[in-house]
C-alpha cells in the first residue's frame, strides 16, 4: 500500500517533495493514514482540522488532532464553525453545508501559508460511493468518472491543486495501517447514521450489490478510472469546440454561435453546456440531464419568447445567433452597440454633433450636392449613415431613449405605424440594449434608430431640395 500511495504522490497528485502540503486532518482513520504517511515520506506538512459544530464530541477531536500534529513537530490550523447554521441559512443539505464550509477553511488557510496543494483522505470506498451517487442522479460523464486524484482548477481554487493520494487504497487497508502504526483515530458517529445519503449507498445499497457480484466494488472502481481517461480524451475536442463556439465570455455570462454550436455532434453539444454551466456555477457537482436537455431543446427550437430559465439563477436568451447563458444580474459588455446614459436627454442642431459612451458620436450636417445625396440615400447600405428631408423636420433634433407609447412609422412599411418597443423586437436588436438605444425624434416624432432605420415620414423623396445627413459612429 505504502508504495501505491508513494507512486500516487509522485505520479497522479505530482507533489513536489520540497513543497509544504496542507492536509485536512478530521481526526478519522483516513486523514490520519494520509497523514503519517506524507510525514513518513519528508513532506513538509500543515494540519488543518474544521470542527462542524455538530456533535458534542466534536470539541475533543479537535484536541485530538491537534495533539497528533504536536507529536510530529507539524504546525496546526483549528476552525469551528456551525455547518447546521450555513444549511440553514443557505437552504443546503447538512451533508453539502459540511462539505463547502470545511472546503473554504482548507482553501483560505492553504493559500496564506503559501501550500503547494490541499490532500483530503478520499479512499477507494469512497470513490465507489461517488460514482453510484452520480449514478443515481442521472449523471453524465464527468460525474461517472467519479473524483481525481488532482484537481486543478477545482471549485474552490484556480491555482491551488486539490489532491487525492489514498483514493486507490481500499478502506480495509487504511485500518489495517492505522491498526499498525497505533495511530488511534476518531471514529465519527455520524458515519452510521443512515439518514445521509452516502451512508445508506455504504451500509445498504453497496452490501446488496455485493450479494449479485462480490466485486463490484472494484469493478465500478475500474470503471471510474477508464471513464477519467476516456474523459481527458473527449476534452480536447470540447476545448477545441469552445474555442469554435464561444464568441466571448465574462463574470457571469458565456456567449455561443448559435451557427457553430448547430455544427456539432450531440455528445459534443452536451460536453459544452455542462462546461458553460460548471463556469458560472462551479459549486453544482451534478449538472443533471434535465437542465442540459432543456439547453439543447432551447437552442434547437427557440420558445417565441426567445429566453428561458435554466437553473440555478442562469437563464439563456437569443440575440440573432447569439445564445447567451447568462446570470439575472450579469453585467454586460455594451460597447459595441451604441447607448446613451439613463434618461439622458440632448438636443443636436445642424449641424452639430453628440458624443455618447464608449466612444459614440452622432453627427448632423447639411448636403450642399443635394442631387448627389438624393442618389446615395436611394442606395444606402449603411445602418449607420442616413439621409432625411429638412423640410419635415423640426429643429433642434432630440436625441433621447425609447419611452412608454413610443410609435414609429419605419421605411418600408407604407407609413404604417409600429410600437418601438415592437419593432426593437423584430429587428432582434440585444435586449440588454434596448431601454438606452439612442432614438433620434423631431417634435414628437421618431426619425431614425440608429442601425436600423429612417422613418417613412422623413425619406427623402425626388423633390427633396433640402437634406440633412445624420452618421453614427464609433471611434477606435
């Protein structure tokens, strides 16, 4: 067993033996085995030990640890905080609560004393054990191949590694060990207490499978390892594929092509939400099918509304071919669509010019070629550049954002009037755009929207004599 472990350390955790190792120590025969044996083995090590706060007991096995770190000259971190509390406050499981606080005081103490990694005690039994539970949940591939032996970037840590050392060392053998060495564990109560889910997969589900196959321990074991290798295969294409469909990304939000993500095979589609997902929720361990499933079917058939709520306080919205996931309260980037401030109001003479945020600037002047110009409005491709009739125009123009009641009468549609809030919408202009897009109105009608289009009252027409040319653009 020494020697698997001591391979493990080298080889899967790749620990380097001049490092210091903060070791999660909860006083119970695994951390105290992981323990000794990286102390046997020269590493420079730090125990850091959370009291859960939720056994009487629990007070004396923090003494105990902490007397175990004395007896080896190791320095020794202690934290008590009340795992029932933060269940309740963040309507967790007891079982997840203990996990994310016990997670947090390893990450946060690891990183000030300057550690190379945080190694935890998972043994093979529990590797067993989260492969059936992924099982039970419906998991996909990522689940199925179970825990690894490092880490990196994990839930709690883009830097500092998560290492499993014992996680191919059977349960048996690590009593076997601590029986040996007389390292006198803890034994937590609560590890019989088949209320928890994990316990009743180790002393009711596991024992009756055994009854069918007396290894199937070993074989689901086998099977986590060639699915972990079959994994690392499969990203390298996802990263390929993200690197093809996400056009960008930022705190809160991943943006797909809706046209490259179309391209993909499936299996690949599935790989890249769950990726997309795990990047804004990284403390979700199970991205279950349901919420995978309705990403496919949003994107393969748009509801009308073009949005939906996916999980977890992520939704997905359409823009065009854009695809957002997306938090409620992201923060977007808008510089690339022009956007006045809230409520801002401005009056813009001709000629004159406005400057807006991020670099935006509207110009109006006067065409002295009035033929000429009445041939480039005729042709205009540019939704940025237009050309309107002075002589329906009532100056100052009023350069303002859309409001309730707004009506306009666009180009095309034979002075028929629309609800800007409409027409904003058959356009796709983004939605996160829309309230600040700046609108350019005389009196009390709306002339343009910039970057889509003239008003049928303001074209110019053959017997135009006097025109005004607006341009929006953007600065470098």
């Amino acid at each position: 067993m020494i020697e698997r472990v001591n391979l493990a350390i080298q080889n899967k955790c790749r620990l380097n033996a001049s490092g210091t190792v903060l070791v999660g120590v909860s006083g119970g025969p695994d951390s105290l085995c992981l323990l000794d044996i990286l102390w046997r083995q020269g590493y420079s090590v730090i125990v850091a030990h959370l009291d859960h706060a939720l056994r009487p007991e629990s007070v004396a096995e923090a003494l105990s640890v902490k007397r175990k770190a004395e007896s080896l000259g190791a320095d020794c971190l202690m934290h008590r905080e009340d795992a029932g509390e933060y269940a309740r406050d963040h309507h967790l499981s007891l079982e997840e609560a203990a996990r994310v606080v016990r997670y947090r005081f390893l990450f946060e103490k690891a990183l000030q004393c300057g550690a190379q990694a945080v190694a935890v005690g998972h043994n093979a039994d529990d590797q067993v054990e989260t492969v059936l539970m992924h099982l039970m949940r419906g998991s996909g591939l990522a689940g199925l191949r179970g825990m690894s032996y490092r880490s990196l970037p994990n839930s709690w840590s883009e830097e500092l590694a998560l290492v499993r050392p014992l996680l191919g060392v059977w349960r048996e053998e690590i009593l076997s060990y601590v029986e040996e060495r007389n390292l006198d564990p803890v034994i937590d109560s609560s590890n019989l207490d088949t209320r928890y889910y994990r316990n009743r997969l180790r002393h009711e589900l596991i024992p009756i499978l055994e009854g069918y196959n007396p290894q199937v321990k070993r074989h689901f074991w086998n099977m986590a390892l060639t699915l972990a290798d079959d994994y690392d295969v499969i990203e390298a294409e996802v990263e390929a594929a993200w690197q093809a469909c996400v056009r960008e990304q930022g705190q809160g939000y991943v943006v797909f092509s809706m046209h490259e993500l179309k391209l993909l095979p499936v299996g690949v589609q599935r790989h890249l939400v769950r990726r997309a997902i795990h990047r804004l929720r990284p403390d979700v361990r199970d991205i279950d099918f349901g919420a995978v499933q309705r990403f496919l079917e949003f994107f393969q058939s748009p509801p009308r509304s073009g949005e939906c709520d996916l999980l977890g306080g992520l939704r997905l919205w359409l823009e065009g071919e854009i695809l957002w996931l997306a938090e409620r309260e992201a923060e977007f980037q808008i510089g690339d669509f022009p956007q006045l401030d809230i409520d801002q109001v401005a009056h813009l003479p001709v000629p004159g010019m406005l400057s807006f945020r991020e670099g935006w600037r509207l110009r109006a002047e006067y065409e002295e070629q009035v033929e000429e110009a009445r041939t480039f409005a005729l042709e205009n491709t540019d939704p940025y550049l237009t050309w309107l009739d002075a002589s329906d125009l009532s100056l100052p123009l009023l350069i303002r954002s859309r409001r309730a009641g707004d009506r306009f009468r666009p180009l095309g549609m034979g002075g028929h009037s629309i609800k800007i809030s409409d027409f904003m919408v058959n356009e796709k202009i983004p939605r996160r755009a829309r309230d600040n897009w700046p609108l350019v109105v005389s009196g009390e009608d709306i002339v343009w929207v910039p970057g889509y289009r003239l008003a049928h009252t303001f074209r110019v027409r053959k017997n135009t004599h006097e025109i005004v040319r607006l341009t929006l653009v953007k600065s470098a």
